[in-house]
C-alpha cells in the first residue's frame, strides 16, 4: 500500500489552522525562554527511529496469541509496512531484520523495494535462542557459550551468514544478544562459559566488516532464570573492550531488574564511548515489551537528557553515532498503531531533553542547588511539545497526527482485505 503526498496533504489540511495555532502559542513561550525553536524543530525532523521487522505483527506470551488481521506474509510485505509508518511519521527510515525469520532468497529485490520505499536497513539480528528446522545441533544448553566446540561453530557460522545478509542488504551492524545462560545453580561454570562466549565473539568479530558495529545486548533474566551469560552492561562492557574498537553496548530498556538507574548506565557508557544504541521499549516488571513512554516517560526523558548532554554539544543525535531501535510486541493492541505511538514517545522524551537549559543545569549542579536542578529538569519534562513534533512533521511532509491519518484512512481494514484476517507475521 502507497499512500500519496497528496492524501496526507488533504489530511493535514483539515486540521492546519488548529496545528499552527498551537504550534505559534508554543514556539513564543520557548521563544521568551531563550530555547532556539527552529533548531528544536530540525532535530525532530532529522532524528530516525527503527522499526523491527518483528513488532509488525502482533507478539504474543506463552499463554497465547490473538492475530488482528492484515499482519506482513512476508518481508516484502513489512518492507511496505516501514515504509508506511515513514510515511505518516517521517521517522521511521529504516528496518532492523531479525535472522532466519526474514530470510528469503532474493535480497536483490528486497533492497529495490526497500529503495522505492525510501528504507534502509539498520542493524541486524541473528538469533541463537532457538532452534531452526533442520539445524544439525541444539542450542538448548547454550550457544556461542556452549560446552561443545561443534555447537559453537555451528553458531558463528550463523553470525557470519547473518552478516553476509546485511552486507547485501546495506547494514551496518550486527545486533547480538544471547539467550544462553543456566537455570540452575552448579549447571554451568560461570568463568568458562563467558571464556568460551569470548572466544566465540572473537571468531565473528574478525568477520566484521571494518565499517560496522557489532551491537551486545544484556538482559538479567529469561530466558534462563538463574544466569545469563551477558547479565548486565558490565559484562556486555567487559567484551566489547576485548573484542575491539567496533564492539558497542547496546541498550534495551527492558532488560533491567525494576528502578535499575538506566540513565545513569547510559551516561558511564557514554563516558568510555562504548554505548552503541537502543532498543526501546517500556517496562513495569521486567522485560515486558511494552510501548515506549507508556509505562516511565519521566525515565526515558532523563535517559535523552543524557544523550542530549553527553553525545555532542550541538545536541545532534542523528548524525550516525547510535542506533536508535524500538523493540517490542503488541500483545493487544494493532502493531502499526503501537509503532507509531512508539515513536512519538521517543520524539517526545528528546524534544523535552532539547529544551533543557543546559548551562543552568550545569551551574545548578556545581553549587548543589538541588531544588533548582530539579526545577530545571522538571519544567522541561512538564512541557507539552507535541506541536513541535507535528511541526516536525509537518515540514517533512508526513501527517501532523500519524496516529489519526491511520485510522481515518482505515489502514488495517484495507490490510485485511489485502492480506487476509489470518495472516501472520514471522516473529515473536
Ligand atoms: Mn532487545
């Protein structure tokens, strides 16, 4: 499906004069403030988010899974699909593939769809949590950190196809997180099961193309419940020093233990230059998967005053540097629709992280005015900014309200009928 400029024109008509109305209201305020607002604006509309190949259908958990209807057949399908939310948003670029569930054997022509679309393809993933038909060996007791040598082979070997892959599609990174770990106490020796994962990595990281990343991923628990072998930033910190310059510590805001201070692991990463990107999602419990911003927008927003302080001066964070990936599963709600709530979410947190007064937070925090950095943290948290993101939008030529342009043309009726009500998604 290919929704014409002219369409998303008509619609942003209809509510331009309500849109510039607020957006001048706004833009004044900050004015009065000091905030350069056309610079805020530029941001917004430069800043990418990555759409994962496997939120476009609905997840499910262990206990079930109820399918909405017009999920993507196929990767050709999700490639539409990105290219649809980039269109209503204007910042969603890019996919992030997942290895083997989009594998397909013609990546010429994914790569021309995907061109058309204007898509390209961010980091991608390989998988080793589970088993492929027809695979010779089991990574049920672990993979790259597995007891026998023969399991470990047949795991880098999987990471050097998944490269293969990105490299004819134009990636450029490889996102590895590792489902392997013990249940059980005396199960693995911890030190020999991170000695043999090093070695592993060292195996794929010698096939890293030199202008790529390699992106590791923590998690503290789940799938295995006593130990992960990449529990935490530190130990992901700890590899990506051994491996090499190209090896990053990839953030996924669900993979921390409840009122971990994520924000401040964003800083310490930021301050050894090793923090290579996000996955993000939100989380009441644990890894739940749940929308971006739904659940603590008040974190995700001091995780961008991180990024906002600490990346440049100029504040830029879409000049290449990081990755900036959502990972999550609908469980309830349409997929698409949830995307693009997701990526309002992100805008949103780094829209309010542009406008903190960074030079009175600075003078606030060396003479310990406490109440005053909190003021100055919390005025900007306080702001509603989303008319500098329709703003955004609007200038990119994508729909001032992503979310109502969605429904007001029906888009997952007309997927229905175009895919079925049964189609499902590869996945999750
Ligand atoms: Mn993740």
């Amino acid at each position: 499906m290919n929704i014409s400029a002219e369409t998303i024109a008509n619609f942003n008509q209809s509510s331009l004069i309500n849109h510039q109305r607020q957006f001048e209201f706004l833009a004044n305020q900050l004015e009065q403030k000091g905030i350069g607002v056309e610079t805020v604006v530029e941001r917004l509309r430069q800043f990418q988010v990555t759409v994962p190949s496997w939120a476009l259908g609905t997840g499910g958990t262990r206990f079930g899974r109820f399918a909405i209807g017009g999920e993507p057949r196929n990767l050709s399908e999700k490639i539409e699909d990105v290219g649809l939310l980039h269109r209503f948003t204007g910042n969603n670029e890019a996919i992030s593939l997942h290895i083997p569930w989009d594998q397909t054997n013609d990546y010429l022509a994914i790569q021309q769809l995907a061109q058309q679309r204007n898509i390209r393809f961010d980091a991608i993933n390989s998988n080793t949590f589970q088993d492929q038909p027809r695979q010779k060996h089991s990574y049920k007791f672990g993979s790259l950190s597995h007891t026998q040598a023969e399991v470990r082979q047949q795991a880098i070997d999987h990471h050097l196809e998944v490269i293969k892959i990105g490299k004819e599609l134009g990636s450029k990174a490889l996102t590895l997180w590792l489902g392997d770990g013990s249940n059980f106490p005396g199960q693995v020796n911890f030190r020999k099961a991170l000695e043999r994962t090093e070695a592993s990595m060292q195996e794929i990281y010698a096939q890293l193309p030199s202008d790529w990343q390699l992106l590791i991923e923590y998690k503290p628990f789940e799938p295995a419940f006593y130990s992960m072998i990449i529990p935490d930033w530190g130990t992901a910190l700890m590899l990506c020093q051994s491996l090499g310059e190209q090896a990053n510590v990839l953030v996924d805001l669900g993979h921390h233990l409840p009122n971990t201070n994520i924000e401040q692991i964003v800083a310490r990463l930021l301050g050894v230059n090793r923090l290579g990107g996000f996955h993000f999602n939100d989380s009441h419990y644990a890894d739940d998967d749940l929308t971006t911003g739904a659940i603590k927008p008040y974190r995700l927003f001091l995780i961008f005053c991180e990024l906002v302080n600490g990346v440049t001066q100029a504040a830029d964070l879409s000049n290449g540097q990081l990755a900036w990936m959502i990972d999550a599963s609908h469980n309830t709600k349409d997929p698409l629709e949830d995307l693009l709530q997701a990526t309002e979410g992100i805008l949103i947190a780094y829209a309010q992280a542009l406008l903190v007064d960074q030079s009175a937070l600075e003078a606030a925090q060396e003479n310990n005015e406490v109440t005053l950095a909190q003021e100055i943290l919390q005025t900007a948290f306080r702001t509603d900014v989303r008319p500098l993101l329709a703003e955004a939008r609007y200038r990119n030529g994508a729909g001032l309200y992503p979310l109502q342009l969605f429904r007001d043309l029906d888009i997952r009726q007309t997927l229905i009928q175009a895919r079925g009500s049964a189609s499902r998604a590869t996945g999750l």
